[in-house]
C-alpha cells in the first residue's frame, strides 16, 4: 500500500513538472512571438500610412492633370475659333 501511495505520488510529481516545462516554454515562445508581432503590426502601421500619404500625393497630382488638361483644351477651343 505504501509503495503505491509512493508510486502515485512520485508520477503526480512528475506531471506537475512535466506541466511546469510546458508553461515555461509556452511562455518563452509567446513571449518572442508577442514582441515579434507587435513589430510586425508596427511595420504594418508605417507601412498604411505611406501608403495614405502617396494615395492623397496621386489624388492630388491626377486632379492636377485633369485641370491642365482642361486649361489646353480650352486653349484649342479658342485657336479653333480665331482661325
């Protein structure tokens, strides 16, 4: 009987330890995972904002051709009709 309570208690150990490594290295990997993604998402932020700034720098430079555009077909209009 006690070789058994000995027997149980020396697995139960065991486990418990066997747990304890699990959570460590559980705690290991999430910890270089976490601070890998936080950079990741910071990247990600840098990465949209340039993105906004060159969207509203192409948005700018298209309306500007479009009035130029507009300037030179009037400037045709207007020989066409003097001619």
């Amino acid at each position: 009987m006690s070789n058994d309570k000995f027997i149980v208690n020396e697995i139960v150990k065991i486990n418990r330890q066997m747990v304890i490594g699990i959570h460590e290295q559980y705690a290991k990997i999430d910890s270089v995972f976490g601070r890998r993604i936080a950079a990741i998402e910071g990247k990600v932020d840098a990465i949209e904002k340039n993105l906004e700034v060159l969207g509203k720098e192409l948005r700018e430079q298209y309306y500007s051709f479009g009035r130029k555009l507009d300037l030179i077909e009037l400037q045709l209009v207007k020989q066409n009709k003097q001619e």
